[in-house]
C-alpha cells in the first residue's frame, strides 16, 4: 500500500513537472514555527512546545507559453522539502518531499503555495514504545501544506524575502489506527533566490477574455483504498467507493459539481459487530447494514492537466451512524486525456480522516 502510494504521488508529480513550459530555477528556504491545533481531546497530552521546522522548495516559474500559465498569473511549481520539530518526545520529528504550486496576486507580491507530499515520522505509534502518539499510527503519512506570504524578489541582486502565515497537515487517511493527524498553524519567514532574470511572454488575451462555455459533464469515479477501523489492532480492511456526477464549467478555471456516491466501507462492517458486543447498552445491532449512501456538492479548479477539487456531502443513507451526518472530502485529480482522470483524495469527517483514497474515472 505504501509503495502504491507513493507511485501514484510520484506519477502526479512527473505530470506536474513535465508540463512543456520555460524552465527558470528558482529556490526559497522558509523558516516555520506555530503551534499545534487541538481538534481533538485526545491530542490534548501531545501539546508540549511550539513545532519548529524548515522548507526548501525549488521552483520553475512559468512565462506565458501556454495559455493556462497567463489565465493564472504565470504561477510556479516544483518540489519541495519540509522537516518539521514537533516538540514532543512522542510525536519526535517529520520528513517530507513533495510538489507545490506558487500562485501571486497584488502585483506578486502575495504568494498563495500550495503543497502535497508524502511524509515520515521518527516516532510513530507501537503499543509498547509509544502508545500515547494516538496521532500517527504509521511510519508514512501524507502531508499538506498552504502557506500565504507577502513576497518580494530580487531586493538585493537576485535575493528577496518572504514571510507569512503556515498551515501543515499530517495524516494517514485511518490507512492505520491511530490516526487522529496532526496540524499547526503559525509564522514563516524565509528567503528566494532567482538564478535569472523571467522574460514573460505578451499573451494574446482576446481568447482568454472570451466566455468559455461547455455543456454539462457526467462523471463516474471509482475510488478504493485500506483503513482500518477505529479499534487499534483490527486489521486493514478494504474500502470501495462509486461516485456519479455532473458538472458544470463556470469560466475556464472552474467548475461546478452535483451528485451521489456509495460507499462499501468494510471496517465499519467489522467495527459495528464490535460495537454491539463491547457496548451492550448502546442502540446497535450487529447486523446493522455498514453501507451508506451520500449527496454532495463540489468544485473543481483546473489547471492544465491537474485539478484541485473539494467537496462537501451529506449521508441520505446511514444506518449505523458511526460519524457525523456530514464528510468532506479534498483532492488531486490528473487527467490522463480528455476524459480519463486518476485521483488522489482524502475524505474526513471534519478534521477526522476516514480514508485515503486512489482512485480512477471518466468525465464525459
């Protein structure tokens, strides 16, 4: 499962990277330190000192040969590096890589970057070592960055600063119990260099400028994956989601989304026979149907040949309620032509994640 994982991360990132524009190197090293956001009671003992961490990312600014490059004010994307000190003896120290975009607003002088990666953790949970890290129940997890920085390039030669705000993520999608995650929140202040000056290139803007219409869209996703149920121990079990939807392109950059999805979620089959035999004052019945069904709304952002999509949806069909009425879910889709897409997304309950899923679809 790890190694599919990180195929799948790696494949993202080929695609992102190789993406036929100009190549203009650019490296930032930001300096973080916040704190950890309590989102659950149970993460309460795990909040000992202020997390402290650096990231370096290497970049390639785009200059305007193809048009979405312009559409979004020539953004930059590349690789990125993040170690993170969590100040705690049990939640010890965090490695990552992974690929980000830059995105500039106000004359880019607000940078919005965003980053997914895979990370590793030096003190995950063992129930004999380090049974009070109920925050990482494996050695990987992925990780999600957003940081917003005022930027400023080539103050002093090719050296500029930026400094702002850090929002990190860790989790492993319940792939293992326990996995409450982890966030911080806090200040970054770093320093970029440019290796040479962009040239960008004058876009004929009449085309962007025109109203982009498209007719409505269907869509089918398969998305599965292994979790594991809330009790620590019981096993991976696998996990097998359909989604159908429709969608609706409002502008070149976005779209909206309607639709329904099942879900065939097999530790919960296993956690509520479970339930019923440890918890015997507690409403639930052994053969209670584990499935559910759900109605959700959603947006997707295109760029290029990569999305950024989110959702919200709602359980019509819910028989055990094991969780809130209520699941989100954030994602990566790449698609492979016109109509073929991979995706890679995790679906929580709040900042509770339930699963990460990969998955494959079609939008025709």
């Amino acid at each position: 499962m790890k190694t599919l994982l990180s195929g799948l991360f790696l494949l993202l990132s080929y695609g992102l990277l190789a993406q036929d524009t100009a190549e203009y190197e650019t490296v930032d090293v930001s300096f973080l330190r916040g704190n950890v956001v309590l989102h659950s009671p149970e993460l309460a003992h795990l909040i000992t000192g202020h997390p402290e961490g650096v990231m370096v990312s290497f970049s390639k600014k785009t200059n305007g040969n193809q048009e979405w490059e312009a559409i979004y004010n020539y953004p930059d994307y590349g690789g990125y590096f993040l170690y993170q000190d969590l100040k705690n003896q049990q939640l010890g120290e965090c490695y990552t890589i992974g690929a980000h975009y830059n995105f500039y607003f106000l004359k880019r002088h607000l940078m919005v970057k965003i980053a997914q990666g895979v990370a590793l953790t030096t003190h995950p949970y063992d129930k004999v070592s380090n049974s009070k890290n109920t925050a990482f129940g494996s050695k990987f997890m992925a990780n999600t960055n957003f940081l917003i920085d005022y930027k400023k390039e080539n103050l002093v030669g090719n050296f500029g600063v930026q400094a702002g705000l850090a929002f990190t993520h860790y989790s492993m999608g319940r792939v293992k119990s326990p996995n409450s995650g982890l966030n911080t929140i806090g200040l970054n202040v770093g320093v970029n260099y440019n290796f040479r000056e962009v040239q960008y290139r004058k876009v004929d803007t009449t085309l962007a400028n025109v109203r982009f219409t498209e007719p409505v869209r269907f869509n089918a996703v398969f998305r599965g994956g292994v979790n594991e149920s809330p009790v620590i121990g019981s096993g991976q079990k696998p996990f097998y989601h359909l989604s159908a939807y429709a969608d609706k392109r409002i502008g070149r950059k976005s779209a909206l989304q309607l639709g329904i999805e099942g879900f065939a979620t097999t530790s919960n089959k296993e956690y509520i026979k479970y339930r019923a035999i440890a918890f015997p004052n507690e409403p639930m019945d052994a053969d209670t149907d584990y499935k559910r069904v759900g109605v959700f709304v959603g947006h997707e952002l295109f760029i290029n040949r990569l999305s950024i999509e989110v959702q919200v949806g709602y359980y019509a069909y819910d028989p055990a309620k094991l969780d809130v009425s209520f699941y989100d879910r954030v994602g990566l889709k790449y698609y492979i032509t016109k109509k073929i897409f991979g995706a890679l997304s995790v679906k929580t309950h709040g900042f509770l994640a339930e699963a990460l899923e990969l998955g494959v679809g079609v939008r025709l």
